[in-house]
C-alpha cells in the first residue's frame, strides 16, 4: 500500500471513531475518554505530528529558496515569477470570494433567521495596507526565523541567494553545501510523513469526536452553501485555471495533489502543510525548485482561496441574520477587503475567523455574529485549508509551465514521487564515516 492509500484509510477510520465517541456520547467532560483518549492520547500524538511539520518549514523554505535563487539560472526571471505567481494568486482569490458571494445571494442561506449569538468573539481590526508591506522586511532576521514570519524568512533567503550569486565563484562550496541542505531537509520530510497514518487518525479522531453535530444541522444552510462554493472553486475554477494557463491534465494534478489536501485537512494549516505541498509539486508533479521554492510558500502565505471564500459566504449569511442590507458597494469592499486581508495574514488554523472579523468592522456588521459560526468553523477550517493549498499547487504549475521549467514526463508518470525511501545506502554511510575519521586526525 502507497503512503497516501495508507492515509486515507487512517483519515476514514479516524472519522468514525471520532464519529463513534462524538453520538455515543463518549466524550462527555471528566468521563474517561475525553481526558485519557481525546484529550490525552490523540490530542498528544496529533499534536506532535503537527510541531514536527512545523518544525520542518523554516529552515526547508530556507535551504530550497537559497537553492533555487542559486538553481534559476537567470536571476532575472525571479521578477517574473514573482509577477506572475502573485498577479495568479490576487486574481484566484478574487474569483473565489466573488463566486462565494453570488452563490450565497442566491441561495440566501440565514434568511429570515433572528440574530442573536450567545457566543462571543474578540474582533481584530485590520492593520494599514502599510504595515503589510514594511512587514515583509525583517528588522532582525533570527527573530524572523524564530517567529516562523513565511514573507520575512521569503525576503531575507531570497537576498542572501541574490548575494551569493554576486559572491561568484568563491561561493560554490556554500551552494553545494545549500544543495545538500536542501536534499537533507526533503528526506527529513520522508521520515515525518511516514508516521502520517497514526498522526492523521488521531487528528481526525480528535476534531471530529469534538464537532457539534447539533451546530451543524442548525447551521446546514451556511455550511451546505459554504462546500458548495469551496467544491465549485476547487473542481471548478481552480482546473479551469491549470487547463487554460498551462493545457496540463486537471485529473493527474488532482492525483497528486492529494497528499498536499490530506495533510492540509487534518492540520488546518496551510503553513503546516508547506513540506508536504512543495514534496508533490516538485518530487510528483515534476516543478523545478526554482519556482517550487518560492511560489510555495509565498501562496501558504498570501494566497487563501478557500478562506476568501468563507468571508463572502459567511459575510452574506450574517448579513441576512441580522438582517442588514449591505448592497453592491458593501459586496466590492467585502472583497477588497478579503484580497488584502489574506495578504497580511498566516497560514494557520482558525486565522479565517480574524479576517472575517476585519472584514465586519470595515461593512459595518456586527462582530458578535461571528459567534454563531464558531462552533463549526474547525471542520470548515479544515475543507477550506485543503482547498487553499491546491490554489497555491495550481498556480505553482502554471508558473513553472510558463517558464518552461516543468517537467512534463515526471507530471505524466502516475508512479513519480509515490515511494519514500527511507533507507541509509551502506556504501554511502562508511564513506561519510571514513570522511569524519579523516577530517579528525587532520
Ligand atoms: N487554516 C487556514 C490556512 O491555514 C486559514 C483559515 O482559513 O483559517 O490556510
């Protein structure tokens, strides 16, 4: 069995026992599975899975983004990718709060419903369009690295790779070296990912045995409107995009990116999922890390499709709640608002909630009906991460295409990337070990 079939299994047995602790009523507060096996065993495994993917991104985005400003080639076309992948991402994100919005006016989930919320929820105002950009720059690059700052740690690797290349040749041994890094940090990858199945079943296991089933039939309009615009703009829009930009088959990128939406579904995170993302871009569908590198997680940054999407549905259910009109002018700033916002804001879990909540007090809806959503919103979370990082995968292929930097052969081949290997080639070991021997006599 491949890693991903192994996966998915552990992602369905994890859904119903999570299924089974949440309607048997196992899961009640101070009963025994809800502290020793919900709140203790897989909260633990869950958790140490996703800090172990956490742990991988800094330092994987910084030896691959070093790698590939060194791998391009002609540093000229960095400008051009970063065009292209940043016009893609705005005008992605776009359609999909703009599609959100249009389907939600149609179906007009909330609709007659009486606003109250007995929940409450903090809302964040939005920072200046300024600080976004002054924020790109790190004032102190191991604080960058410590805090995880993705545009930050983007900036600074991509100017230490533009200066090796003006070092020139004395800089060799340090790319080699980078290159080894780089290759070091993907077989680290390999050996997280392999204790995924135990990892996914116990997230799955968790977040569902947790989820209020009550709250979600109460809530079905908003939710049923909500997977219906993520499903459209995932099936729909997104393998419209990747067939018209770049002619590549939507049915064989949506093979491979499925370990990208597992990973994704199960952490929440699209910051979390960047190892496992930039694996299937590069190592499946065949991507050069030169664009990989960056476009990657530049998109788990800036770019959330499915979010955007949960601004525009959830905005025009709260708006029929309390039952305010917010008109053409209120609907463009919704997603004006949305674009930027996800611009500023990390990939994490739960940070679609802060945007939304930005986008409210910039329309003038009340914060608190964020609190009607709340209870659900984990499991949205998790459909609308997956939806997210397949937008940063499309358009990582289609910019890759478009600078002739895709393989086309290892895209094609359904068998490309599906096997980790984890082994130490012994020849290899002892020459590593005689080259340590050596170099402490020297
Ligand atoms: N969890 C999402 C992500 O990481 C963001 C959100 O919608 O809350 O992409």
């Amino acid at each position: 069995m491949t890693l991903t079939a192994k996966v998915l299994w552990a992602m369905g047995l994890g859904i119903i026992v999570g299924l089974i602790i949440n309607m048997g009523g196992f899961n009640a507060e101070g009963s025994f599975v809800s502290e020793y096996v919900v709140g203790g065993l897989f909260y633990m495994v869950g958790k140490m899975f996703i800090t172990a993917l956490k742990m991988l991104v800094v330092p994987l985005v910084f030896f691959s983004l070093i790698s590939g400003v060194l791998g391009i080639g002609d540093i000229r076309k960095l400008g051009s990718v970063g065009a292209k992948s940043f016009g893609l991402y705005m005008l992605t994100t776009a359609v999909a709060i703009a599609t959100a919005i249009g389907l939600a006016i149609l179906i007009a989930p909330g609709s007659g419903a009486n606003g109250t919320s007995s929940a409450t929820f903090t809302g964040k105002e939005a920072p200046p369009l300024s600080d976004v950009f002054i924020n790109i720059i790190p004032d102190n690059v191991l604080s960058a690295f410590a805090s995880g700052n993705m545009l930050q740690i983007i900036f600074f690797s991509i100017l230490l790779g533009i200066s090796l290349l003006m070092v020139g040749k004395k800089a060799q041994s340090i790319a080699e070296g980078v290159e080894v890094m780089n290759e070091a940090m993907m077989h680290m990858v390999n050996i997280v990912m392999s204790v995924a199945p135990i990892a996914v079943f116990a997230l799955l296991a968790k977040a569902i045995s947790e989820l209020g089933l009550d709250l979600l039939v109460s809530l079905a309009g908003y939710v049923l409107v909500l997977v219906m615009a993520l499903m459209l703009h995932l099936f729909g829009t997104l393998m419209f995009v990747l067939k018209l930009f770049s002619g590549l088959s939507p049915k064989i990128f949506l093979s491979k990116i499925r370990d990208a939406q597992i990973f994704a579904f199960s952490t929440a995170s699209s910051n979390a999922t960047i190892p496992v993302t930039l694996r299937s871009v590069t190592k499946r569908m065949g991507v050069d890390n030169s664009v990989a590198s960056f476009t990657v997680p530049f998109g788990a940054t800036i770019n959330m499709d499915g979010t955007a999407i949960m601004q525009g549905v959830a905005t025009v259910f709260i708006a029929n709640v309390y039952g305010v009109e917010l008109g053409l002018s209120g609907y463009l700033t919704v997603i004006l608002m949305s674009v930027l916002a996800s611009i500023g804001t990390a990939g994490v879990p739960g940070v679609g909630l802060i945007m939304l909540s930005m986008v409210f007090v910039q329309v003038g809806l009340p914060i608190e009906g964020i609190g009607l959503i709340l209870g659900v919103d984990r499991l949205l979370d998790m459909i609308r991460t997956s939806v997210n990082v397949t937008g940063d995968a499309v358009v990582t292929c289609v910019v890759a295409k478009s600078e002739k930097v895709l393989d086309l052969e290892v895209f094609k081949d359904t068998n490309a990337g599906v096997k980790e290997v984890l082994d130490i080639d012994e020849n290899a070991e002892k020459v590593l070990a005689n080259v340590v021997h050596k170099m402490e006599k020297i």
